[in-house]
C-alpha cells in the first residue's frame, strides 16, 4: 500500500542495482549453469550483505535473489527439486538484512522471475538437456510464482522480457498469486539504431554464446509491448538495457503505456558506465518520466549511492565526482 500510494502521487521511487553481478563481486561463486541462483544455499552471507549496502544506499524496494531460481534453471545444478526452497531462502534472507538496516523504513521486497534458462557450461547459451515443454515451462513458473508469495514477497519483477510467448508464460503464473507485477522488459539498438526487442546476438559478445546457437529474427519492440501491457500490470519499464538503448525504450512505452514507468540500465561489459556518469543518466530517466530508478547487472553500491545524491538532488556530490574524474 505504501508504494502504490507513492506511485500515486508522482513520486520517485529507489530500486536497488544489480543482485547477481554484485554477489560475484563480492566474493561468490557463480554456478556455471544456473549463475546466481544457487547462492541462496551456498551464499547467504553475502546475498544478505548485497541487500544490505543497497538499503544504506537509500533502496526503496530489494529485490529477492530469484532471477535464476526456477525448476528448470537449477535442474541445471542438479538442484531442481529444491527451487522452491531456495526461492523461499531468498526472500528470507531480503527480509533478514531490511531486519537488520532498515527495520523502521517502509522497504518492499520484491520476487524476481525471468525467462533464464539453465545455460551450456562456460556460455549464456541455453542448455538443451533443461529446457522444459511448455507445460513444464507454465507449471515451473507457477511453482517459482507461488514459493515467492508464500514466502512473502510484497510484489513481482518480471525481468528481461524480451519474447511474448514466454514472457506471457511468466506474467501469467506472476498475476495469478494476486500480488502486484511490475513488468521489466529489455531492448537494444541494431546496426541501424532501430530498437528491438533485446536479443542476445545483438548485445552478448561472441565468445560467451556456443557455437549451436543461433540467432533468430530480430523481433521489433512495440509488439511485446502491447502484449505486457494486456496483462495490466501495476508498473511497466525497461531493464536489462544497454544505456543509450534506455531513452527509446523508455519513450516505446510511453507511446503505448499510460501507467507508472520504471527503468534500469546495465553498465556491464562493453556497456559499463561509470557510477557519476550512472547516476547522472538516471536523473534523466527521472526527467522522461521515470518513477522506478535502479540498476541493473554491473552496477554496484557505488552507483546506486551515486544515482540516489544525484536524483535528490546533492550538486555538491556531483561536483565532487567531476572533478575527481578531471
């Protein structure tokens, strides 16, 4: 309730920044094929550190680490039996660190759900072995859905939509536990700076995709609009983006999206940004209408807290940053 009365009255709303790129910084062993979503069971010291440098920074909403926690992602890590309790741990341990920082703030944990697959070892390439029917598909993200509501999540982030058939999938199973859905799709510029829908031949570079696969057609990005849109959801924006693909993506929406719009860039790879240059590119997001403001893979601590003095508005802090740079 508290944050639908902020978004309500036109305010800015603090997500955090990146979960999974942020625990392997801090020390964490990736899974090679399920990547973050083991560390709930072996991490959770620094799952909950994650969170809790993000609510220091000022994040309004933490979001669970569950991007990668489905059935059919942690079959890949011989843990599929166990998704349900490892999405469970997760936003029991959100909920450990707002315990332990922010106890008196009005902080909102939110459930992540993806369209990740369990990958190839050593690529981001999906791994045939786990790719589940579309029955299994629609029955593991009802479970993934379900093991957030009961563990308490105040609302559901879709990230990364990128394909309506699945991402409809996902916000099918999201909608159905009653609990709020803010929807995060990703786009990105071609070769001829049109926006699409984010593909990963697009963006990834070659030598972390295997060789079996291929790219497919490049899908524009008003069509998986429209489709999300359909579902109602409380919030919709772009994620998952590189930052001049942010802007367009941004506008998209607001051509066929009337509702409360959110946004968070990666600054990861080829598309890293510094956290004064981060935050600075989000005040202008604020500007495009922007009530959500986070970050996405790559982006640290630093520029969450970046982003955070920037939008409220600490010039001395900005100062500070650009002559450092100088």
């Amino acid at each position: 309730m508290v944050l639908e009365d902020r978004l309500n009255n036109n305010e800015v709303i603090i997500l955090d920044g990146a979960i999974g790129s942020e625990i392997e910084r801090l020390g964490a062993k990736m899974d090679n094929a399920a990547w973050c979503g083991v560390a709930n069971k072996t991490h959770p010291d620094t799952v909950r550190k994650v969170h809790e440098e993000y609510l220091r920074a000022g994040a309004d909403v933490i979001t669970a680490n569950t991007f990668g926690t489905c059935r059919h992602v942690l079959a890949g890590a011989g843990l599929a039996d166990e998704a349900a309790e490892i999405t469970a741990r997760a936003v029991k341990i959100a909920y450990e660190a707002i315990d332990k920082v922010a106890p008196d703030r009005d902080v909102a944990v939110a459930g992540s759900m993806s369209l990740m697959t369990a990958w190839i070892p050593g690529s981001f390439s999906p791994d045939p072995r786990f790719i589940p029917t579309p029955e299994e598909e629609a029955a593991n993200y009802r479970e993934w859905a379900e093991a957030l509501a009961s563990a308490g999540a105040d609302l559901i982030i879709l990230e990364m939509m990128a394909d309506i058939t699945h991402a409809s999938m996902v916000a099918e199973a999201a909608l159905s536990t009653g609990l709020p859905v803010w929807i995060g799709m990703s786009c990105c510029l071609t070769a001829e700076k049109t926006l699409a829908a984010w593909d990963m031949h697009l963006v990834e570079p070659p030598e972390v995709l295997d060789a079996s696969h291929v790219p497919g057609k490049i899908q524009p990005i008003g069509p998986l609009i429209d489709a999300m849109a359909d579902f109602e959801p409380q919030v919709m924006g772009m994620m998952h983006s590189a930052v001049d693909a942010m802007g367009p993506g941004i506008e998209a929406i607001k051509e066929r999206w009337s509702g409360p719009l959110m946004g968070y860039a990666e600054a990861t790879g080829d598309h890293y940004i510094k956290p004064n240059d981060f935050a600075l590119h989000c005040r202008s997001l604020v500007e495009q209408g922007v009530q959500i403001i986070g970050g996405c893979c790559g982006t640290t601590i630093e520029h969450i807290r970046a982003m955070v003095n920037v939008i409220s508005g600490d010039i001395s802090y900005e100062l500070a940053e650009t002559k450092d740079e100088a």
